[in-house]
C-alpha cells in the first residue's frame, strides 16, 4: 500500500501529474520557484526519491532526466482510500462518516462514480452470460468445382 506523500513529494508529483509528459528536474524547479524559494538540488533529490519509491520512472535525456508517472494521481487517491478503509475495524461505519464529510459537489461525483461501476458491472455479466464468442468452423477444403452446380460454378470449371 502507498504511504502518503510528503508536501514536496506532493507538490512535484501534482506537476508531474498536471503536465502528463516526460519532465526534467529543471522545469519542475522553475515552477516551484513561483512559490517558494528551493534548490535545484533538493528538488533532484526529492524528484530521485519519488523514482526510488517508484513513484515515477526516468529516462537519461542528454545529461538530464526526464521524469515520467508511473500511475495517475486518481489511482494515488484510491489507494490511500483503500488503504486507509481497510484499516478500520468497521468499514460500514468509516464510509458513513467519510460520506457525511463530503460536499454536494463530491456526492454527486460519487453517484456518478457508483452508476459508472453499474454499468461496467452490467456490461461484464452480459458479456460473461453469453459465454466467449463463437469461432466459425473453417470450411472443408474441395477440389475445384466440386459440389457447385451451373450459375455458382466459377467459369474455369465448366471448361
């Protein structure tokens, strides 16, 4: 299970995430530095961390890395959840309360949440009732013209 990130591990990762592409120490550096005064060694360092704790996965690009998400920041989010619902001694309870936190806004993401799992459940038991497709048997191989009778005979074969 995932440990939670740190605020810097977070704050390189929600970059990483946002750009979706391959990005270097440098690039993330430049924009923390809107925010707040850092060294391009500490976020190497922590951009070296995060490939230690797979996290991301790098690639050499010249004399740099480019660094890449190894998993979307949504599967991030479900495993912490996961993680920390499994933790509770009643499961039915934790959800009740962590439902009465949320907002209008993260119920209905929820609702839409609940009817997406429905109808790729519904989906999966029709497929699995229907049993796997059926192959065509491949037709017997004939001799040329056998069993074709006038019009379905190709023209070689009347000759």
């Amino acid at each position: 299970m995932p440990r939670q990130l740190g605020d810097l591990e977070d704050a390189v990762m929600t970059r990483v995430w946002q750009w979706n592409r391959p990005v270097t120490v440098r690039e993330v550096l430049e924009d923390l530095q809107r925010e707040r005064s850092i060294a391009y060694t500490t976020v190497m360092t922590v951009m070296d961390n995060l490939h230690q704790k797979g996290w991301v996965r790098r690639e050499v690009e010249g004399r740099a890395y480019r660094y890449t998400a190894v998993s979307t920041r949504a599967a991030y989010a479900a495993a912490l959840m996961n993680e920390a619902w499994s933790k509770s001694d009643n499961p039915a309870a934790a959800l009740v309360a962590f439902f009465g936190m949320m907002s209008p806004e993260q119920r209905e993401a929820l609702q839409d949440a609940v009817r997406m799992v429905r109808v790729d459940r519904t989906e999966g038991e029709r497929q699995e009732a229907a049993g796997p497709p059926e192959e065509a048997e491949p037709e017997a191989p004939r001799a040329e013209g056998a069993g074709l009778r006038g019009a379905d005979r190709p023209p070689e074969a009347g000759r």
